[in-house]
C-alpha cells in the first residue's frame, strides 16, 4: 500500500526532492538514476547523522533510509 501511495504521490507531482540516507554506492547509483530520469531531485549521505541534518535543513518531500546501517550488519 505504501509503494503505491509514494507512487501515486509523484505521478501528481506533489514531490519533488528526494533524500537517499545509503552507504552502499551501487545502491546509491541505481536508485538515483531511477528518479533523476523522472525528474526527480536526489540528494545522498552516507550516513545517518549526515541524512538527519540533510533532512532538517533541505527539508526533503520523502526520505529513503537504508534498512541495515553499517554498524548493524556486523
């Protein structure tokens, strides 16, 4: 339900920036280049810490958090 609600969301173009908190660079790549070429604006951090600062300043319509940070997959 929630895919489909993100996706009805930027089809009405009620979105427009998205924030990408993920260390993994093939990740990063792959979901970037999905949005961009929907004209999508992504910003990226690595981190946590980065994406919630990234996050209370550029105020991001949507944020995509990696789901298994570094710390924890060890």
């Amino acid at each position: 339900m929630r895919n489909k609600t993100l996706e009805y969301l930027f089809e009405l173009g009620t979105m427009s920036r998205l924030l990408l908190v993920e260390d993994d660079q093939e990740t990063v790549e792959e979901i970037t280049e999905y949005f961009r070429i929907r004209d999508y604006h992504v910003d990226h951090c690595p981190t946590g810490p980065d994406g919630l600062v990234n996050a209370t300043e550029a105020e991001p319509d949507v944020i995509v958090v990696d789901r298994l940070p570094p710390a924890r997959r060890h």
